[in-house]
C-alpha cells in the first residue's frame, strides 16, 4: 500500500531541513572568512552609533538608525552568500551591502514608526500585554523580512506583502524547526532562562541582531570578551544562513508540489 499524502509530506519537509541544514553549512564554511568582518560590523557600530546619538533627539536617532541600516545591509549580503554557496570578497560585501540599504532603511523606519505609534496608544502596566500581544502578531506576519530584503527585494509594501504572503504559505515548516529547537528549553529551562527563550522566539530577527549590536556596543567589551563574540558570531551566521535556504526551498515549492516530487523518486 503506498504511503499516503501526508506521510510523505511529512518526510519530504524533513528532507527540506536536513537538505537545508547540510547547504547552510558548506556556505558558511565556504566564506568563514567573513566572520572577521562580522566582528568588524560589530566594532563599527560600537564607534559610530554614540558618535550618531551625540546629535540628540530625533536627529540622533535617524543617525543611529542609518548606521545600523548600513551595518545591517553589509551583514545580509554575506548571509546571501553563504545561500547561494557563493565565495564573497570583503570589497563585494560592501558594495552588496550598500544595494540593501534602502530597503533596509525604509523597512526599519516603518517598523520604528508602528512601535512609537503603540507606545503613545497602549501605555501604562495594564496595556503590557496587549502590546506584548500586538508584538508577536508582528513578529510572526514579518518573520522573514531578512530573507525577503535579499532574496526579492523591492519597495516597502512589497517587502511587507511578500512576507505576509509567505507565511500563509509555509507557516507550520517556517516555524516548526524553531519549535523543534526552543522546546526542550522551554521544558527544562530555570525561571531565570524562561522569559530570555520566549524573548527570542518572539522578537523579529532584525530587531534580535540590533540587540546584539546594542549590547557589544562598546569597543573594549568587545575585545575583552573577543571569543564569546566569536562564538555568538559563528553560530549567529549558520542560523541565519540555514534560514535563508530554507526560505528559497519553501518559497520556490509548494506542499502539493513536494508531494508530487517525492512520488516521482
């Protein structure tokens, strides 16, 4: 009796995360050089964002984000490389880096605006949750940002409706693996992990990076705690990167389509 639709949807999704934990890693390891300039992002932006908020005010934090856009864009483009398995130098990240820009931008400027825009609305200890609420929707409809500004790029709303469009799509195999690697944390984890885990789980990629800038965002931390940045760089570069295949595979299929794939040998 041959399988049924669902068993081999089952497996054939299986196969698309091992297929793209497999082709994440040869990407990475095809451009481990560029784990230098991740850390040289990191120094960058340690230097140049409190030169940016010097300004103050409005004016400071446009600064700031520009900078963090410019960082951002430089970053995406060597993920991009690693997806494509695609050897990069430092001079073409940069030049990459800088077509992802405005997209980048405008992305953070309309996410920057929602944000304030629920601050002035939902305030005060009894609004925290529906705006905890609120962030989560966005962070699962807008999860694949990054791999969308890479991979299709385009103006704001494109990048936005492609996003939306996506996770209708593929929800539960965007999500699951995710799930898969949260959930033993979140059985066995203390109080004090708990609420760091769930942070992560619902917090968009591009606002999790910005932490990471934030919080190494002075020059001597960052040589003094050198190898742990490493480490965090490395592992950083690999999720990202296996994100960014996996979104190519389920963007470029369907279910019904990886059924009959799979069907035919």
């Amino acid at each position: 009796m041959p399988p049924s639709d669902t068993v081999i949807l089952v497996q054939s999704t299986l196969k698309l995360y091992r297929d793209a934990i497999t082709e994440a890693a040869a990407g990475v390891l095809l451009n481990w050089r560029l784990l230098g300039l991740h850390f040289c992002y990191l120094l960058l932006f340690a230097v140049l964002a409190p030169i940016a908020g010097m300004f103050g005010g409005l004016a400071g934090g446009f600064l700031v984000g520009m900078v963090l856009a410019l960082v951002l864009g430089n970053y995406l483009a060597t993920v991009s490389a690693a997806v494509q398995k695609e050897r990069l130098q430092y001079r073409e990240a940069f030049e990459r880096g800088m077509e992802l820009f405005s997209p980048l931008i405008s992305v953070l400027f309309a996410l920057f605006l929602l944000n304030l825009l629920l601050g002035f609305v939902l305030k005060g200890p009894e609004s925290m949750w529906i705006r905890a609420s609120i962030n989560l929707f966005i962070t699962v409809l807008f999860n694949p940002i990054p791999e969308v500004i890479y991979h299709r790029g385009g103006l704001m709303g494109e990048l936005f409706a492609e996003s939306l469009e996506f996770v209708k799509e593929n929800f539960i195999e965007w999500f699951l693996p995710a799930l898969l690697f949260v959930l033993p944390l979140l059985l066995l984890s203390s109080e004090a992990v708990l609420p760091t885990v769930l942070f992560v789980l619902t917090t968009n990629p591009l606002y999790l990076i910005e932490r990471l800038l934030m919080h190494f965002s002075s020059p001597g931390l960052l040589l003094l705690e050198a190898p742990l940045v490493a480490l965090v760089l490395a592992i950083l570069y690999f999720l990202m990167t296996v994100r960014g295949v996996l979104y190519g595979k389920l963007a470029t299929s369907s279910r019904r389509k990886r059924i009959y794939q799979a069907r035919q040998g």
